[in-house]
C-alpha cells in the first residue's frame, strides 16, 4: 500500500511541471471549427509538436504582432479574442499563439518549468512572421504570458522582436537591463493586487530602457472588460511610435 502511494504521489509531482498537449488539443478542438475571423494556422516546435496561432490580417499593416495569452487559457480566450482582431482593425496584423498550458490545479510556480517551451514558441512565431516579409515586430502579452514574454526577451541573443507591451503582468520584471528593446507595462487601475503592487519596481526597471513608459487604464479590471477599445488603442499609440522612431529616413 505504502509503494503504491508513492508511486501516485511520484506521478503527481512529476505530471505538475509536464506539459499538458491533450489540454492544448482540447483547446484547438473548440477554436478551430468555429473560427469567423482570421485562419488557423500551425507551427512545428524542435520536438515535433504543432502547436495552434491564430492569423489575423490587417490591412495595410503597419507591422505584425505576436500574441500571448496567460495562465493555461487558449490563443482566443475572451481578451485574447477580442486583442487579436482589435489589433488587426488598428493596422496591426496579429499572430495569436498557443502558449504551453498545464493542467487545471497548477499552480504559477509550477509554469516555471514551462517557460524554455514558451521562449522556444515566441521566437518561432517572430520567425514566421518575419518569413511573411514584416519588419516591424511586437510581442504583446498578457498575465503569465507576459511573465513567459520576460524570460523570453531576458534570455535571448537574438531576435526579430522590435517592441513589447506587457498588459496585467503577475511577476516582477527581472533583469531589465538585457531587454534591449522599448516596452510598455499597461495595467488596470483595478487590476489585481499583485500587478498594482509591483508598478513603482517595474517603473524603475522600465525606465533604464529608452523609449519605455507605464500606463494605467482608469475602471479596468484585470481582463479588461468593457476596456478593451481603450487598451487596443493605447497598444497601437506605443507601437507605432516605437516604429516611428526606429524608422530609416527613407522608411519614414
């Protein structure tokens, strides 16, 4: 008896940090058939998996974005939905992506291990972007995604990511100083306790990189709802400055 409660409780603990595909499927099985707007599409990971984005085409794109979204959701969740094709009707084409999700009792520091994966996904996302001839490109994350965003950004050496805006994000920022590009930290004024606590060290953080500023959207909640114009609008506000001035004088 004692053997095989180890045996569960070892299952238990390993299958808290594993990667949940049959979630992921699951998901994909309740997008893909009644998608109105924009296309699936899918994308190949060094392991083999294909994990599900979401194209949507602005017209006459200013640039391309690719978006995440937080703990355990899916590429059109709610706020996720509603961003992906705001975005695109401001003139930014938007590639919603599948983050690694875990099972339905995990907890956020059991997404720790996870986060090599979603690096692994945001790169190869800004990559297909860039094979659809887009130069100016933006991460926008939200929740834990913008957690998964950071470790991203931190750790790489090189990417074709010009911009990040982080909306709600859960985590202190670590090591803003290997960001090199501008960010923006958009949170609600009623936003959960944690974002609104962190804001004075994330302020601090953020302003070491040129081009970076923090906003607070009055009466949103940590979804955004009933807010999302406002939230879309002030996105689009940041990245088309930061284009702006990235910009040749030939390109401007």
């Amino acid at each position: 008896m004692r053997f095989l409660l180890l045996l569960v409780l070892t299952f238990v603990t390993l299958s808290a940090g594993a990667q949940d595909y049959y979630r992921e499927k699951r998901w994909s099985d309740q997008i893909v058939p009644g998608l109105v707007v924009g296309e699936a599409v899918w994308i190949k990971q060094a392991n083999g998996h294909d994990f599900l984005a979401l194209w949507t085409e602005a017209e006459n794109a200013r640039g391309a974005i690719v978006l995440g979204h937080g703990r355990g959701w899916s590429p059109d969740f709610e706020l996720y939905g509603v961003l992906r094709i705001k975005l695109a009707e401001l003139g930014y084409s938007t590639l919603s992506i599948q983050l690694p999700v875990l099972g339905g009792g995990a907890k956020i520091g059991d997404y720790i291990s996870t986060y090599p994966e979603a690096a692994e996904r945001y790169d190869l996302a800004a990559e297909w972007l860039k094979s659809k001839g887009f130069e100016n490109v933006a991460i926008v994350s939200h929740s834990l995604g913008a957690t998964m965003a950071n470790q991203y950004l931190m750790n790489t050496k090189k990417t074709h990511v010009k911009a990040w805006a982080f909306i709600g994000i859960i985590n202190g920022l670590e090591e803003m100083f290997r960001i090199k590009i501008p960010v923006l930290d958009i949170f609600g004024s009623k936003d959960w306790e944690i974002t609104q606590v962190g804001a004075s060290e994330r302020l601090k953080q953020i302003s070491k990189i040129r081009g970076s500023r923090q906003i607070i959207v009055p009466e949103a909640l940590h979804f955004f709802e009933g807010r999302e114009d406002v939230l879309a609008a002030e996105i689009v506000s940041f990245l088309d400055e930061v284009f702006r001035t990235q910009a040749t004088p030939a390109q401007r």
